[in-house]
C-alpha cells in the first residue's frame, strides 16, 4: 500500500523542496565576493581585497594630513633618543614650560625647613626613652602615631617617609624600636638629595640626565650663597672656585672623559657630600691641615690655585714639562713627568709632541689623583703612567725601571743604600697578584695597598714613608696618649 505514488513523483517533490544551489542568495553573494574562483585562488583574491581597502585607507589619511598641514606640531617622536627641538620652536618653549612645571610640582612636594623642625618635634614628643642608653626610641604603634601627628600638623607630603619598609630599613633592638636619630637624619638627607636633583635638572639644558661642566659650576656658584664656610668668599675668586670645585666631580663622575657627568652619579657620590659638610659653621679652630683635607675648601681651593701660578714660571697658563717638575719640591720622578704628559696631556694644536704643555683642567686631574691615589679613580690614572708600555700590566722589568729614578732621588737625598730588587720582591709580596709574572690594575685594586704602591714608585716621598711607616704610626699614637 505504501506503492501508490511512483518513484518520479517523489523525485519532483524533493526537487521542489530542496532549490539548487546556485540559486541561493548567500551562495550568489559568496561568489560574488570571491569570484568564480578560475585563475587565481580564492585565498590570493582576497589577499589582493584586503590590500585594495587598506591602500584606501592610507590614501585618505594621506589626503587629511595634507589638508592638516598648517597646523604645527606639538610632538614630534625621538629617535634613537637624539631629537632635540630647535631653540625656540614651539617643541622647545613647550618642552621647557613641561619640564619647569614638573619640577616645580616635586618641588612643592619637598619638606621645608619649618616642616623638619616640626617633623622633630613630633618626633620627640611622641617617643620613649631607653633607659639603659638613654636614646630616645619608637616602636611600630609610636611610629603609626607619630604618622599620623606629622600628617595633620605638616600635610600629606610628609606621609611617605613613614612606610612600613622605611621603619624596616633601621636598626631594631630586642622590643623592636628604632631611634629617632637615625629615622630623622634619613629624612633630612632624602629631602637635601631631592632637592640637590631638582636644582641640577633645572640646569641640564638638554634634559639628559648630565651636567655638562658649564651647568656644574653654575650649580656650585648657586650654592655658594648657602654654604657658612664659602660665604665671605672674594667674588674676584668665586669663577675659579668654580672650576676647581667642579673638576672634582667630573674627575670622580666622569670615567671616560666625555666632558658630561651623570646626575645620579654626582647624587651618589661621595664629593656631594664632602661639599655639603661646608654648610655647617664649626664653632672649634680648624687647622689649615683639616681644611686642606677638604677639596671644596677655600683654604684648599686657593692652595691648588697657587701652586699652579707659581709653577707657571712663564705666565702663560699653562705648564711645561719643565714647570711641572718642580711641584711637590721636585719629589716626582722624570719617567713619570714624562707619563703623565703621554698619557693625560693632550697634544697641542700646532708644533706637534714638543709644543705640548697641561692647562689648568689636565692640572686639576693630576693633582686630584696624586691626592687620592687609594680611588679606583685616581688609581686608575696612575696606572695608565705606571703601564709603561700600555699593555695593561706591570712586569718586574717595569717596577725596575719606574724605581730607579726613586732610587736615585732616595741616594741624592743622603738616605741609606738599598737593593732595588728587594723592593721589587716587597711590592710583590703586598700586591699578589694573580698571575705572579705581571701586575694588573685589578690586582692593585684588589690588595687594598695600590695608592702605597704607585706612591713607592713615582715619588719619593712615598717610598719614604713608606719605608719610616712604624716610626709614622707610633708618632701618631703618642699624642692620644697625651691627651
């Protein structure tokens, strides 16, 4: 009974409910989009499609961007980090506006004088008293406390120095308090290191991170006004002070002699700070000896300064080979006057090897490192001279050659006899280096005795007292004993 309709019947009613393909309308779009899909692949059209609409695309930025092209530019990208605006384009005047906001906004974020003087006197309110070493001390609550306090009667900038990390980084004894002492200089200094930043950053033209020497000597110059001990300084005097003060740093802070020392260098460094101790007002006589000590001195700044004028035997402001040897009374060797002009002395511009002479800059940095012969700067820069043939170590033929001229100084001045090769052998023995046939400048960093070293073999004084250091040491002991 199921037979009652034919096979063709049913055939055409299929046919009827299921259309042809290609009369379908996505199909009809599809092939549309894509082609017939003869010659290239379907894969290769739409390849082609898709560079077709973003070639439109970049066509009609184009067309805006010329129709844009009076309007200036606000930003143009760095590349590499060398785009510098033009002075005074409108990237400039907008760059240095920028910069002078910023610093001003970190400025106002910097405690005051009057906001330490309070911050102290929180701080010592709000404390204990230990009473086996009677220092004044906070635990972590006292701490909070104090926090608090600071921030109602000082404002919100102070909040930042009491973070749990910062009572982390002091010493703690057994009830785990710190003292306030440490806490509060550790606050002053971060506030004078802040401060020092923004100054230098104002003075860094090209906002690079370095000062170059122009910039660091006006920074010292705007410091003069504010260190106690620098305040009566002749302003006839203050540009050189200046220099000397600046070369200092560069010599320290600037390794490879690019003429730019790096601002967090110069933070971090030790000569800040050694500049800094001149803000204090010392109310006992200092001897001409400790202030000498201090390269930032006057009394260092104008001895540096004479010397120089009285080895300038012509006046024409620089030193000769033959000048130069006269400084420190004649004590340094000639093979090492002769170093020093091969190695830091720049050639002169006419007259070839025999016209060169040191100017006052290359001065500053041989006396900066005969005067801290024990830095791996000054260290550094002996080395360069003692390396004789610049191969980067010193052989015992060297150390003979470099003492022999100590040795005949030594004779001339009635000392007793002594065998150079015994010195060799000593300065091996304080040395030990770790190849035993040669001495590298890491090794004389290494034994912590390289300024002794250089000192035996470049200047004779050096090696005497060297050579007379027990009867030094116990003349030194003697009047602690005294006192």
């Amino acid at each position: 009974m199921y037979s009652g309709s034919s096979d063709g019947e049913g055939h055409e009613a299929a046919q009827r409910k299921i259309p042809p393909a290609s009369s379908m309308l996505w199909v009809r779009n599809l092939r549309r989009f894509i082609g017939s899909g003869t010659g290239l692949g379907s894969e290769a059209l739409m390849e082609l499609e898709t560079k077709r609409i973003l070639l439109d695309i970049f066509k009609e930025k184009q067309q805006k961007s010329a129709e844009a092209g009076t309007i200036p530019s606000f930003y143009k990208k760095a590349c590499s980090g060398i785009f510098k605006p033009e002075d005074g384009s409108i990237s400039h005047r907008v760059q240095r506006l920028a910069k002078y906001r910023f610093l001003k906004k970190q400025s106002d974020l910097l405690l005051n004088a009057d906001d330490l003087d309070a911050m102290w006197v929180c701080l010592r309110e709000n404390c204990v008293i230990d009473d086996a070493t009677g220092a004044e001390k906070m635990n972590y609550e006292d701490f909070c406390h104090i926090a608090s306090v600071c921030t109602e009667q000082i404002g919100p900038k102070c909040r930042r120095f009491f973070s749990p990390s910062n009572f982390m980084k002091f010493e703690k004894d057994e009830q785990g308090r710190i003292a306030i002492l440490p806490f509060y200089l550790y606050v002053m200094r971060t506030v004078s290191l802040t401060q020092a930043r923004i100054d230098m950053s104002e003075l860094d033209e090209d906002s690079d991170g370095f000062l170059q020497p122009q910039e660091m000597e006006a920074y010292i110059r705007g410091l003069i006004p504010n260190l106690a001990q620098l305040r009566d300084m002749p302003a006839s005097f203050v540009q050189m002070y200046c220099r000397i003060a600046a070369q200092k740093f560069f010599f320290f802070c600037d390794p490879h002699r690019r003429g730019k020392a790096c601002i967090k260098k110069v933070l971090l460094s030790n000569c800040l700070q050694e500049l800094m101790e001149l803000h204090q007002e010392s109310e006992e006589e200092v001897t001409d000896t400790e202030q000498a000590e201090n390269w930032f001195s006057m009394a260092s700044a104008k001895r540096v300064c004479d010397i120089f004028i009285l080895l300038d035997k012509d006046n024409n402001g620089t030193l000769s080979k033959q000048e130069l040897r006269e400084y420190a009374d004649g004590a340094l060797t000639e093979i090492i006057i002769e170093r020093v002009f091969d190695e830091h002395v720049r050639r002169g511009k006419v007259g070839g090897a025999s016209s060169r002479e040191m100017d006052f800059d290359s001065y500053l940095d041989f006396v900066l490192a005969l005067e801290n012969k024990d830095t791996p700067e000054g260290l550094t820069y002996l080395f360069r001279c003692l390396d004789l043939n610049g191969r980067g170590y010193l052989t015992t033929a060297d150390i003979h050659s470099l003492f022999r001229d100590v040795h005949q100084k030594w004779i001339e001045g009635g000392n007793y006899e002594l065998c150079i090769e015994d010195v060799r052998d000593e300065i091996w023995d304080m040395v030990k280096p770790a190849d035993p046939l040669r001495i590298t400048l890491a090794d004389l960093l290494a034994c912590k005795q390289g300024g002794t070293v250089a000192s035996m073999l470049i200047d004779v004084r050096g090696f005497w007292a060297h050579d007379n250091r027990e009867n030094l040491l116990q003349e030194e002991e003697e009047p602690e004993e005294e006192s």
